[in-house]
C-alpha cells in the first residue's frame, strides 16, 4: 500500500484521499453491499417506470393500432434495459468501493471516471445490441456539451452566445446535402420533410376544409405573378410555396407546444389557462415554422439569382433554416443532430473504405462518453446538464445528492458549490476522518 500510494502521490502527483467510501460515496448506510442495495431497490422501479413508458410510445408511434404491439416483446425489452440500467449504477458504487478496498486510498480519476468507464462496459453489453448505437449517439451528445461546459468553466474556452444554432445549421448542411443526392435513409428523410416540407409537388395545405377567407387568401398567392422559377419542384408560386409550409409548420408547432403545456398542467390544472397563454408558448411553432420559411425562401432566391441547382444549394438553404433555434434554443436538439450527421458521414466513409471499421465502436463510445459523464457527476456535478443530472436523482433515490463532495475540494474541481448547505449524516463509529476538520461549524441549537 505504501509503495502505491507513492506511486500516486509522487509519480503521477495526484491528490490521495484516505477516507474510507462511507465517508465520500455511500453516506446512506455505512455496509458497502448493503448501501448497493438500497440504491437499486429505488433505481430498478425508476428504471421499469422509465423504459416502460419509453417503449410503450415507441411503439404505439411505430405500429399505430395498440392491438398490433407485440406486448411479450415489449415487457421483455423493458426488462432487458431496467436491468441494463440499473447495472450501470450498480457497478459504479461496487467498483468505487472495491477500488478503495484494494488500493487503501482513494483519488480523483477512482472515485469518478475509472469505475465510470468499468461500470458503463459491464452494463452496456447486457443491452441488446439494436439499442447500443443510439445510446452511445446520446451519451456521446451529453458528454460532448459537458466538456465544453467544463472548458468555459475553466477559462480555456469563450461562451458563445446561440452556438447551439450553428450545430443545429452544420447538421440540417449535412443532411440536407446528402437528401438531394438520394443518399439519405427514409427515416430522416421522412423527419426533415415533416420540419422543412421538402416534397411540394403536391399541395401542402387541403384549402377544401379551410374557412372561405383562408381558401381566397391561398388561391390568391398560388397565382401570385412572381410565379416560380424553372427549377423549382413545387406546385405552385415561390410564394405559395413559402407560405404554405410556414402555416402549416407553425400549426404543427403550435399543437406540440398545447400538448406539452397540458401535460405540464396536470399536477396544478389551475395553471393550465396561463400556460397556453404564456408567450413562451409560441416558441416553439415559431421554430417548427421558421425552418420552411428560412429553407424555401433561400432556395427560390438561389434559383433566381444563379438560375441553377445542385445539392451544394439545397444544404446551404438547410444551413440558412437553421437559424430557426434562434426562437427555441435547444442543445439537446442541436447536439443530436450534429453528431447524427457526423455519424452518418463516418459510415459513408467506411463503405467507401476511406476510413476504417472500429469493432464494437458503439461499445467503446458509450463506455468512455458514459464513464465521463458519470465521472463529472460526482465530483463536477455544476459542469452537467440539469436534466441529465436530475434524471441520475430519480435513478437514485436522490443519493447522488447526499455524496460528502466537501472531500472533493482537494483535488480542485469545486465539487461541492452546489451543496454548501449540505451536512453529510455520517455513522461515527467508521469514520477515519474527523468531520469537524472538513464540515462547517454549527451554530449551537
């Protein structure tokens, strides 16, 4: 023991905490197996409640008829992930304490990002394999916005004010690029015609079912006698055309943002009233509804001012829509898209032999995307993002909040600035360090 903790302190200069795990990770319960347990007797229903409902909507918007699911199916995946889950915290506390156990001591990358990366690989080969590559695409979405996070933080990066809006445009570039060609799967190309209205070759909107004023208003514009230009694929005028697709996002949009409005009402439906009147309500039609506008609106002029078209001109118009988040900012959408555009592009690339296959690459990225993420939980929890880290409570039972993190401070991250109120309940009887040299002083009751 004395020569690893040498080997750590000199050698690698890193900082050796002695507490034992009690002390800094499990605090709810003083037996390490005992601590374990407790935290999946509240993670494993968390799990079933999530995965449930997951797979549930998934397929109901797969199959659309409930009495087509195959139900045998569906419980086993949900099982199949609620362990699979589950298993990722289990193994992280085991191996936090099993680490301490076997070195005697504990240090920054042991307690956070070692058994972060051991815990996500034995967890992740339990998932079926159909699964991997999405949570990996997630994992690696979060990890990535993390470390950024932490860059800012640091001072080694600046804040930029709607970055998220030029992911979301490199993303809409990239896929847009590969639409023209007729090189995109049916799935996203299904996606990006709901948000941009790409096949206008039919009519966008049925003027039959609309109120008198709307169909003149409509008819009006299709016959604008701006026209359309030669190269244009839509039925009617470049107007028409822009301000079809605008209404009809912006009733898509509008209808999300009611549902997504009731459902946040239906612990106060008091409240109800005021949330479909907020303002912020109209944030996101005005997103679903800017990406045509931006899209067609670009393209037309494109069409009129160089007279030709490429695919080079269809991704630059989808770079142009993407300013659309400028209405409703949103990093988990833009990360999603830019790193499904990059993973789209990496396996063009290995078809084309450019670059090479990596075995198990969903493996190797969930394991080190999810190991980070879950390293910077405990000891940079103010660097992740809130959702992500109020979903760890829930998985928890809102252990990951009772971590004694002022043990942290001394390896410099500020582990505990989100928890300064926070006096950790501690068994005295195995404690190795005395509280009173580390916990605040307490003014007498």
């Amino acid at each position: 023991m004395t020569a690893l903790s040498k080997f750590f302190r000199q050698t690698l200069g890193l900082e050796l905490l002695t507490a034992n795990c009690h002390e800094y990770c499990h605090v709810w319960n003083p037996n390490c197996h005992g601590a374990v347990l407790d935290a999946c007797k509240d993670g494993f229903p968390f799990c079933l409640k999530t995965y449930t409902t997951f797979y549930l909507i998934s397929s109901l918007i797969r199959k659309k008829d409930p009495r087509k699911i195959d139900y045998k199916r569906l419980v086993n995946d949900v099982l199949r992930s609620s362990v699979f889950l589950t298993m990722n915290m289990f193994w992280y506390v085991f191996l936090i304490c099993r680490m301490r156990q076997l070195l005697g001591f504990g240090t920054w990358p042991t307690v956070s990002f070692v058994n972060g990366f051991l815990s996500s690989f034995l967890a992740i080969i339990i998932e079926k394999k159909q699964r991997r590559p999405m949570l990996a695409l997630y994992l690696t979405n979060l990890a990535s916005e993390t470390a950024y996070t932490q860059l800012v933080s640091r001072g080694y990066l600046k804040f930029i004010s709607n970055g998220q809006s030029i992911l979301f445009a490199a993303g809409l570039f990239g896929f847009l690029y590969l639409y023209k060609q007729n090189k995109l799967d049916k799935e996203l190309s299904s996606i990006l015609n709901l948000t941009h209205q790409l096949e206008g070759k039919d009519e966008i909107l049925p003027l039959k079912r609309m109120p008198r004023f709307l169909q003149m208003f409509y008819q009006a514009i299709r016959k604008h006698e701006s026209g359309k230009h030669d190269l244009c694929q839509h039925k009617y005028s470049c107007l028409s055309n822009v301000a079809e697709s605008t209404s009809k996002n912006f009733a898509i949009g509008l209808t999300i943002s009611v549902c997504l409005a009731s459902i946040r009402s239906i612990r106060q439906p008091t409240s109800l009233l005021k949330n479909l009147l907020s303002w912020s309500n109209l944030k996101m039609p005005a997103f679903f509804a800017s990406m045509p506008l931006l899209y067609h609106s670009s393209k037309c002029i494109m069409h009129r001012t160089l007279n030709k078209d490429s695919a080079l001109i269809t991704a630059t118009s989808g770079f142009i829509s993407g300013a659309s988040m400028l209405f409703y900012p949103s990093t988990s959408i833009a990360l999603y898209i830019f790193w499904k555009c990059v993973e789209i592009y990496y396996f063009k690339l290995v078809e084309k032999g450019v670059i090479p296959s990596i075995k198990h690459g969903d493996i190797l990225l969930y394991t080190l995307s999810t190991g980070y993420v879950l390293g910077n939980a405990f000891i940079e929890p103010q660097n992740l993002r809130k959702g992500y880290y109020q979903f760890l409570c829930g998985l928890t039972g809102d252990r990951v909040n009772l971590l004694n993190r002022r043990l942290f401070d001394k390896f410099g991250f500020h582990s505990n600035v989100l928890f300064e109120n926070y006096i950790p309940k501690l068994d005295h009887k195995v404690v190795t360090i005395n509280p009173a040299l580390y916990l605040p002083i307490q003014p007498p009751k």
